[in-house]
C-alpha cells in the first residue's frame, strides 16, 4: 500500500497576498501568477499536512459548496 499524497508548494517560491488573492513568482522559472481567490486558497491548504481527501473538504467548506463522492468500476 503506498502513502496517500499530500500536496505541498516548493520553498523557493515567493508568494504576497492581497486583498484574499495573491501573486506567486517563481524565481526558477522567472514566472510571475496571479492567484484569484480560490487558487489563493488551496495553495495556502498545500502546506503537505492534508491529504487530497482532506483538502477537497476543506476547500468545499470554505466555498460552502458540497462534496460528492467518485466511484470507479
């Protein structure tokens, strides 16, 4: 059985938010991204503690929205 995957951001970027958006810059790649909302959101939640599982929750709660489970055949 594998460990379940917890998503975590590198070290390396550099991240200012604002306002609840953030813009990131990735000095490796010279990149510089907007984040609205959301996207400020789950990628303060990737801090490599929580679980995909975990995270979805987590996002849905914030955006008052509910989860609905995926099944595989």
């Amino acid at each position: 059985m594998t460990a379940p995957i917890k998503p975590r951001m590198r070290d390396d970027l550099t991240v200012v938010e604002l306002d609840g958006e953030a813009v990131m810059y990735d000095d490796r790649s010279g990149e510089l991204h907007h984040l609205n909302a959301t996207a400020t959101l789950v990628a303060e939640l990737c801090d490599g503690t929580a679980t995909i599982k975990e995270l979805s929750a987590d996002i849905s709660g914030a955006c008052r929205i509910v989860v609905c489970p995926v099944y595989e055949f």
